[in-house]
C-alpha cells in the first residue's frame, strides 16, 4: 500500500465511492469533517456514493439527507436515489419482495443458531430496519468477542448457504449472489449510464474492512483509511493507496487532495 503522496490523476477523479463505519464515521459517530467533505466533493462536481453495510432503514434517510448522489446499502442488497426536484426516492432491489421474505425466514434459523453457540454476541442493534441480510454485532454495542468467534459466526453462515462478510463491527450474511461491487455497478450503468468497466480509473473506492476486499480488488484507485492496517491478513485484498490519517479524518485527507488537484465540475 502506497501513501497519498503517490496517488496519480487526483484531477481526472468524476466520482467517489465511500464505506461508512470507521471510514465516514470516527468512534461510531459521523464527524463534520466527513459530511464537510462529501459536500464539498459534490460542489466540486464529484459524484458521492457510499457503499455500506447499513441496513434499508438507515439508507432511506442517507439518500435523502447526506450530501450524496446515491447509496449502496446492505453489501449491496439495493441501490437507493434520491430526486430532490421530483421528491422521489428510488428504491432498487437485487432481489423482489417475495424472495426476500422468503429469505428473512431463512435467516431467522441461522440467527437462532449463531445466538445458542454465542450468546455473547448479538444481533445488531439496527437488525430491525434490514431487507434483506442478518447482522451479527461483535463489538458495535457488545464488548468485543474473540478472534475465533467471529471465525465461527462466519463459517456457520456460509455452512448455511449463505454469503458472509465482516465488517469494522458486524458480521453479516445474506442469501445471494450479490456484493457492494455488483450493485455499485448496477447503480451506475443503470443511474448514471456509465460502464465502470470501462470508466473505472474515473473513479476511487475508500474504505478500511474485509468487506471492502472486492472494491479494493476492482479500482485502480482504491485507498484505504489508515485504520485499513488493523485488518492485516483478513484483507483479502488490500487497498492499493492508504491515508495517513485514521477513520473520517482519514476520508477529509483524500478529497482534500481530490479537490485541490481541480477539473471534474
């Protein structure tokens, strides 16, 4: 991983894709210098879009009310948009409503289990505004489980069938074939009509956990938070810039130097 220092074409950036927690946020909260920073890359004619691991309930409000252009939510569950001037919120699912009440049911024996072998884990406290996965908290509002654990909550979901991924404070596991990089693609050609195969070095991916590995993976201009180092070998794919600074201050770092090198608007 290089320094900020020798990150190339700052200026040729079009748009930013963004994780949340410990990216966006510094100990759980989101700071001014994060939201400040979203907006001013949006002004400078940037498009924002974070891609996250938060549940529907929570990218509701992210769309309508952050400085962003869109929102990836659920490891790529859905897509949601807003359209201030029309006072429409678009709202695109992967999977339809019958698959994913068929899916919830599913997911309620494999949190049943996780809970019976872990009861010092816990089911997120955001759970009840998901659509569409199952979030296991091991550290967000519980004293932090051991290293095994967390090994063991993944293994049980993907004994299960399912996709499962850890993030900076969850575990989550869903049913499909999706992930934040196919949805980030979905967004875009079908929201933006931009082919990120084509396009991709037009834009950067940040982020700092596990589940980020498959945008770190895809960008070429993929960077990590300092804090991206906690996750030494759990980083299947390590990002390939990383800031100097940690969580959101971290974030302010790079559009700091997304905007200062110009063009975009």
């Amino acid at each position: 991983m290089q320094g900020l220092g020798s990150f190339p074409g700052a200026a040729r950036v079009k748009g930013v894709f963004c994780d949340i927690d410990d990216t966006l946020t510094t100990e759980g909260r989101l700071t001014a210098e994060a939201y400040s920073a979203m907006e001013r890359l949006r002004t400078s004619g940037r498009l924002v879009v974070p891609v996250t691991g938060r549940p529907a309930g929570w990218c509701d409000h992210i769309a309508r009310m952050w400085p962003v252009d869109a929102v990836v939510g659920e490891n790529g569950a859905f897509y949601f948009c807003y359209d201030p001037r029309m006072r429409r919120l678009t709202k695109r699912f992967v999977d339809d409503e019958a698959t994913r009440l068929r899916n919830r049911t599913r997911l309620t024996l494999v949190r049943e289990r996780i809970l019976r072998e872990f009861p010092d884990a816990a089911v997120a406290s955001d759970q009840l505004y998901r659509e569409s996965d199952l979030a296991i908290d091991f550290c967000e509002d519980v004293p932090r489980l051991p290293e095994e654990a967390i090994r063991r909550i993944i293994a049980i979901m993907e004994d299960s069938g399912m996709t499962a991924k850890m993030s900076s404070i969850h575990v989550n596991g869903w049913f499909g074939c999706y992930d934040k990089l196919r949805t980030t693609k979905l967004l875009m050609r079908e929201r933006f009509g931009v082919d990120l195969d084509l396009a991709r070095d037009d834009y950067v991916f940040v982020g700092d956990s596990p589940n980020d590995a498959p945008m770190f993976e895809y960008f070429s201009f993929s960077v990590g938070v300092a804090n991206a180092r906690d996750f030494g070998e759990r980083l299947a794919h390590a990002p390939a810039f990383l800031t100097g600074k940690r969580c959101s201050a971290g974030f302010a770092e790079l559009a700091d130097l997304i905007i200062s090198a110009g063009v975009a608007r």
